[in-house]
C-alpha cells in the first residue's frame, strides 16, 4: 500500500521570500489574509507594495508598515478608466488616503445637483479636454456610445477631500446608506472592525430597523484560531463601543464562514444587502447572528436608556 502523500501549505508571505519578491501588487482580500501571518518573521525583498481593486483598510497598512516598514501605495481607478487618483511615489502617504489625482486627470466633487463639495461623488471634468485614459462609453446595439460625454463623468463612488487636495474613500455611492438620518460609510466601520485582532474580514450593510429606518450590521469572518461564540461577539462590540460614536455603532454581528465574492476578491455588498433585506435565514452564506441587545453588559447611551 503506498505511503499517503504529505501536502504542505506554502502561506503568501513564505512564497514572496522564497521568490525574492520585489515589487508585490494586490487586492485589500490578499492583503487581510496576508497580515494574518508572522510578517515580522520573514525577510523579503520587496521596495515597493501597492494595493489595488478596492479602498485597503489603514489597519492592513499598519499592520504592514510595522512588520517590514514599507508603506501600501493605495489608489483608485475603475475598468473605464486608468488609475484616476493615487498615493505615487515621492508623495507622503496619509493612511486611509488613496492620494491625490493623477496626472491628465482633473477630479471633482460633487453633489447630485453638480455644485462642488467636500464630499460627494467622484467624477472627471470633461469640459476642456478629454481624459485620455477615460473609455469612449458604452455601445449599445446600435453602436451608439453613452455613459462618459457631457461635461464630467460620474464613477459612482463617494469619496471626501481634505484641504491638501487628498481624496479618501467612503463608498458607493448605493453602499453608502443613512441610520436615524445620519449617513453612514460601511468603509469606515469595516475599518474599526479590522482592528480587532479575531477580525480577519467584515462587510457593513444596513439592516431594517422600524425606528432607525436601517441599522448598520456587520457580516464577519474570524480568524483561524478564533470561535464563534458569543464571548467573542461581546468582545467585538466592546471594541466597537470604544471606537464609534453610537450613531454609526454596528447593531448586529453575523459570523460567518465566507464572504461572497467577485472573481477579482471585492466583497460583494450587494448580495449580503439583498439578504438581509429578504431575511432568508436558509441561505448558505448564513452565520451565526448575535445583537447588542443581546448583551446586558454593554453600556448604555442616553438615548438607550
């Protein structure tokens, strides 16, 4: 009888020293499982890291920075455009950033009426000259082409700037939704949830609320040595509490085993937004769900009492 074959699982962080990596691209997913090693305990070879497809968490950053001292170049472009804004070389990095506008870009944003604001959608002037990097449009079966002419382009995205001209992301603009009248970011929530060391991955989605209209609720994926229980959910709320100022507290935690994604590693809201919506507790993405009424021990706001 033949002696069973012995696999040995080789992690990211092992290949990039075995490889000599030196310049190391990849998506917020990649990175979230990567930090999950013993980074400090590898010697690569890399000079430049980069994250790209979606916003990267500053707790990935950090956690990187600390472990090897370089500094994830986070940026953002779409499939119909070039990289559109960007932390490039050369230019301080602010954490949670994606940089400054790239050049033969100029960046605007704006509200829905047009009118320039601190936050609001991320578009493109098209007024004076056309991006080069920017798509023709869409062709419908005619040929004809739509979606990038008129005066700016709309990408859909909401994004803040600052007075030193750095945009940072907040979110789609359909991922973006309001809580007691209080707009609230999924990205900044995740954020606060990646900081807690049995967070591996999080995804913030309302969920139907009859007073507040919808609450913000966390689907969340545990690291390997992590349980789920609810000493572990209470842990994650305390850290939350600690961290949100309560109109933008997450509710309600959902453990799960997996997150929906697309084939390029971005979490698709839209399908945990779809099921919290129908509450179909039979759907295999389904975790373990715990609340915060759940935990008599939690502090209390005013408005709570």
């Amino acid at each position: 009888m033949p002696a069973p074959s012995l696999v040995v699982q080789t992690t990211y962080a092992e290949l990039l020293e075995r490889c000599a990596v030196t310049t190391f691209c990849a998506p917020p997913t990649v990175w979230r499982l990567l930090i999950q090693e013993d980074l400090a305990a590898c010697k690569v070879a890399l000079r430049e890291v980069c994250g790209a497809g979606e916003p990267l968490n500053p707790e990935v950053i950090n956690k990187v920075h600390a472990a090897w001292g370089l500094t994830i170049r986070d940026g953002y472009g779409q499939t119909e455009t070039t990289a559109i804004v960007a932390n490039s070389p050369g230019q301080t990095v602010k954490p949670g950033a994606m940089g400054r506008p790239m050049p033969g870009y100029r960046v605007l944003i704006l509200d829905a009426d047009g009118m320039p604001r601190s936050e609001g959608e991320v578009c493109l002037d098209l007024r004076d000259e056309r991006p080069a990097g920017l798509m023709q449009g869409y062709a419908d079966v005619s040929g004809k082409l739509s979606g990038a002419d008129g005066e700016v382009y709309r990408t859909g995205d909401v994004a803040s700037l600052d007075e030193d001209g750095y945009l940072t992301f907040v979110g789609r603009a359909d991922d973006v939704f309001k809580s007691s009248d209080y707009r609230i970011s999924p990205f900044e929530l995740e954020s606060v949830l990646l900081e807690h060391e049995l967070v591996a991955e999080a995804a913030v989605v309302p969920s139907p609320d009859p007073i507040r209209l919808a609450i913000p609720k966390a689907f969340v994926l545990l690291t390997a040595d992590a349980e789920r229980t609810p000493e572990t959910a209470l842990s994650i709320f305390k850290h939350l509490h600690t961290r949100l100022a309560p109109f933008k507290r997450i509710r309600r935690l959902e453990i799960v085993t997996e997150l929906p994604k697309t084939i390029s590693g971005k979490i698709r809201r839209v399908q945990l937004r779809r099921l919290e919506r129908d509450d179909d507790r039979n759907d295999p993405l389904r975790g373990r769900e715990f609340r915060e009424e759940d935990f008599p021990e939690l502090p209390k706001t005013r408005s709570e009492t």
